[in-house]
C-alpha cells in the first residue's frame, strides 16, 4: 500500500501540470502509440489509484478521467468491451509490476496532456480567425 501511494505520489504532478507549449509542439508531431494491453493496465491502473487516494476528490476525478481515457483507447483499438476479456491477467501483470506499468501510463498521461494543449492553442486560433471575419 505504501508503495503504491509513493509511486502515485511522483506520478500525480505529471497529470496535473500543464505541458509547456513548446514542449507541446514538439510532442504534437509524434504519432501515438500505444498498444491495446498498455490501455488496458492503465484503465486498471489509473482506476485503483482512484480508489486508493479517494480522499483527495481532484485526484480521484482526474484518475477517473484517466479510466475514461485508457478505456477508450483500449476499445478503440479492439473494437470490443473492456468488461469482456482477461482482465484478471491483466490486473495481476500490473500488481506484478507497478513501477513499470506506473511509468508507461504516466508517460502515456503526459503525452495525451501535452497533445490537448497543443490542440487547444489551434482551437484558440482558429476561434481567434472566426471572431475577426
């Protein structure tokens, strides 16, 4: 338990920061990869940490959010239900390894915020062309 809320307290600040824009644009020419089982763990993943720091109601609401995320990527990419599948494996490859599952989803958080950043500074333009017609 110790553990896990150490490892979520050094992954956290990653998900709450805002990316930097140039960092951002540098980012938002890179295609997104990640797989269908890195989705999967990380739906697991981000959804036990919110029950794990339920107290904190920001946190948990960004982890949920994160569920959210990974749980449409994974069926996006499969084309079927998260609630069918081995999630069982998928759950005990995670508790297996949390440090490198927390560091893949982390990574996978920072890029996915780094990215709606960079699409909000398009939308911020583009809204900024149409107001000026």
């Amino acid at each position: 338990m110790r553990r896990v809320l150490a490892l979520a307290a050094l992954v956290l600040p990653l998900m709450t920061v805002t990316a930097s824009p140039v960092f951002a644009q540098a980012r938002e020419q890179e295609r997104v990869t990640i797989t269908a089982e890195d989705a999967r763990q990380c739906a697991i993943w981000a959804s036990f940490l919110s029950t794990e720091l339920a107290d904190d109601q920001e946190t948990a609401q960004a982890l949920l959010f994160a569920v959210n995320y990974f749980v449409g990527v994974y069926e996006g990419k499969t084309g079927r239900s998260i609630a069918i599948g081995d999630n069982m494996a998928a759950g005990n490859a995670l508790a297996a390894d949390m440090e490198g599952v927390t560091q893949r989803c982390a990574d996978h958080m920072t890029g996915y915020g780094e990215r709606m950043v960079a699409w909000g500074a398009v939308l911020e333009r583009l809204s900024a062309q149409g107001s000026s017609r």
